[in-house]
C-alpha cells in the first residue's frame, strides 16, 4: 500500500476517532487494564461496542492517541512494510504534541488487528519499546493462538459482550442497584418501567446499535456479516450450504442437546470431524457456544452431547425458524449469556432429570439454576422443581433457584430452599 493512500485514510480515521460522541459506560474495571504497559485485547462478536470502548479508554488518557481501523476496506492492501509508514505518521501528525509534552508517550488503538499480517510481532515490538497499545479482534481462535506463541506475559484479555441488561437502562437514562430492588425501595411505576424494558432486551438483545435505532434488522445483516466475513472467507468454506443449514438449525433450537451423529443426519455433512470444525469456527467468532453435559468422567463428559446457545437474543428473532414464540428457550438464552459475562464455568446437569445450569468452582459444583418462563402448568411446575431437586442432592446442595418472567418467592422442599425469581431482577444482581 503506497504512503500517501495510508496518510488520507489515516487523517480520516483520526478525525472520526476524536469526534464527540455520547457514550453508554460498561461495567467494565477499566482501571485494570489501564495499568502497566501490558498490550490490551479487547475480543468479543462484530458491533458489541468494541470501537466504543476504545474512545471511552482514550478519553480517561492523557497523550496523543492514534487510532487504525483495519476493518476499513481501502486498507485491504495493507502490508508488513506499511508499519514503518504508521510511525513515521504519528511523528508527522504529532510532532508538535510529543515536543510539548517531552515525554513522547503515545497511546495506539487498533481496530480488528487480526485483518493485517504479522500484526502479533508488531503489537509485540511496541510493548518492548514502552508503548501502551489496545486492540480490538473478532475472531477468539486467532488472538488465544497468536497470543499464546508470541504475547505470553505481556498482554491483559477484554472480553466484550453486547450490552448487559444494566448497560441497556443506563442507555435508558436509568441507574439502579441491586441492593435497592431487594430492599423494596422503588415504586410501582418504576418495577414498571424496568420491566417493559426487560422485555424489549428479551426481544432485541444487547447490541447497541440495534437498541439504539429500535431496528431490530439491523441484526440480521451483522449475522451475514460474520457468517460470510468471518466464517465462510475466512475459513474457505466449499460446502457453503451446508454449513448455512447447520447454523440455522442450531439457532433455531438454542437450549437443546444435540450429538453430532444428529447433526450429520440433518445437514447431510458425512464427516463428523467437519461438523466438529464448523462448531469450533461459529464459537471462535462468538456466534454460538457449546455447553457440555456435566460428569465427573471426563471421558464420559466430553462424548455426551452438548447444548448450543447464542451470543445474542436478536438472533433468535431474526435468523431463527420457528413456529411459536419459544419464550422458554429465548428466556434460557438470556440467562446463558449473563452467566457467561460473570465468567461462570458451566455446565448442564442430565441424569433421570435436567437441570438448565451448574456452576462449577474448583472441584466443586457450587449452584444449580432452572430457567422457566413461568410454572403455572402442574406439568411443568413438577418438572422444573424436580430437575433442580435432583441437581442439588447430586452435588450437595442446600439450595437451589429458579428463574422465571415474574414469579418471585420461596418454596420449602423437603428441606432444600428453592427460590423463585425474576429474571429481570437476577440481571440487575
């Protein structure tokens, strides 16, 4: 790429990058990862706010601040020599600030690094040079990859989800703390409020933008994007079709064990081992994860069949074919992802019943959570208590909970605590 074709995109992303912007703060401890001068990624699906996070960082820096977008297609025909040419820049554009400051400190910030090559060796001759560099990345396979090679020690992971419930009243103009919904203090309106809220984060999701515009369809378009960018070029996927159907029909029943003989069966794929791979691409770009069935074998444990879920509830309304509103799976969803955004390690419990969750800390399984619109069918009501009852006499313990859209009480059963309660309440925890 010519130098004089980089400085023209360069000044434009710069300017974009100082414009004053309105932005909703994450539950993030930034403080953590503005420490030291380790190299910061920041990981996490296509429009989770990623870019966002990064102005919010430079805004709490004090220095010059250079930003790249390698996302930006006129730098498709970026190359390794081209990283001299970005020094070389920031000395052109900056030279006045670095003299005035005497300190020389620059900060970069790096949108979607993996686009360019040979960028882990370049991240990693900044760090030995002192400078404080972040970046973005939407693909989690290749940052852990070349992370582990060539950053071990010298960088801090950021993994960004699209906006929690909390961050979505925040855009809302509302703050609100856990410890004021237990302790009963806010009025009938307000429940009100934050739950018709609840509801369009139970439709929409979190990314921001979607929330932003109120256009849900925006959705549809990033699931082509990462489908088709991230997945199918990336990969070279031949059998194109194939893999559409699969990810289609494992969108479509979020919540529910599969094997893959069952998914061979269905999408026509011969090779298990493909199957496999096309799991292992939808989860490296954070599209879909795998949840194990939980079994102190781990033999047992990794050939028992997993549960899919997605990163985000808009997917559900948006690319997934179902007859009915599948309230019960969407709710579950919903739950799955907050448990990952608390870095909980999961897992589901199947025996004679099923429990939705368990969490495990160390050796131990430590909560076990059902997931349930509502339980005013006796079948139902039977069904759910039962699964958590066998979940906590399995692993030991003295209490379980359940999740709903409204119900919130205590149930006494045969000496184990159970708790009811509202999802909307449990995201704001």
């Amino acid at each position: 790429m010519e130098k004089s074709q980089l400085r023209q995109v360069i000044i434009d992303q710069q300017e974009s990058f100082r414009k004053v912007e309105e932005l909703v703060y994450r539950d993030i401890d930034l403080e953590r990862y503005l420490r030291g001068n380790e190299i910061v990624i920041i990981s996490g699906i296509r429009r989770c706010g990623k870019s966002s996070l990064l102005k919010l960082i430079a805004g709490q820096l004090e220095g010059v601040k250079f930003y790249v977008d390698f996302d930006d297609i006129r730098l498709s025909d970026f190359e390794v020599k081209n990283f001299q040419d970005l020094q070389d820049l920031i000395i052109e554009f900056y030279r006045e600030e670095l003299d005035k400051s005497g300190t020389g400190q620059v900060y970069y910030f790096f949108d979607e690094i993996q686009n360019v090559p040979l960028w882990e060796r370049w991240l990693n001759n900044l760090y030995k040079e002192g400078k404080k560099v972040f970046a973005t990345g939407s693909n989690s396979q290749l940052l852990s990859s070349e992370i582990s090679t060539f950053l071990t020690g010298r960088n801090k992971v950021l993994k960004l989800f699209p906006f929690s419930f909390r961050e979505l009243l925040r855009l809302k103009g509302i703050e609100i703390t856990g410890e004021k919904i237990e302790s009963g203090m806010l009025t009938s309106s307000r429940k009100a409020e934050i739950f018709s809220y609840f509801l369009e984060y139970f439709e929409k999701g979190g990314f921001p933008l979607v929330l932003i515009s109120g256009d849900l369809e925006l959705s549809r378009g990033y699931f082509e994007d990462i489908l088709n960018k991230d997945v199918l070029v990336r990969y070279n996927i031949k059998e194109v079709r194939a893999l559409k159907d699969l990810v289609l029909f494992l969108l479509s029943n979020v919540g529910r064990a599969y094997s893959y003989p069952t998914l061979r069966k269905i999408t026509g794929i011969k090779s298990l081992s493909t199957i496999k791979n096309y799991l292992d691409y939808f989860q490296n770009v954070f599209l879909l994860y795998q949840l194990p069935r939980f079994d102190y074998s781990l033999k047992k444990q990794k050939v028992s069949s997993s549960k899919i879920y997605t990163i985000d509830n808009s997917f559900l309304k948006t690319v997934a074919f179902n007859f009915s509103e599948n309230k019960g799976q969407r709710l579950e969803n919903l739950v799955f992802v907050e448990l990952l955004r608390r870095e909980k390690e999961l897992y589901y419990h199947s025996e004679k019943k099923e429990c939705d969750f368990v969490l495990r800390e160390g050796m131990r399984i430590k909560e076990a959570i059902q997931v349930s619109v509502d339980l005013n069918s006796p079948e139902t009501r039977k069904r759910e208590i039962e699964g958590l009852i066998e979940a906590m006499t399995t692993y030991k313990l003295d209490s379980g909970l359940i999740l709903t859209f409204e119900e919130d009480d205590i149930l006494d059963a045969g000496g184990k605590k159970i708790i009811l309660k509202p999802v909307w309440k449990w995201l704001l925890e």
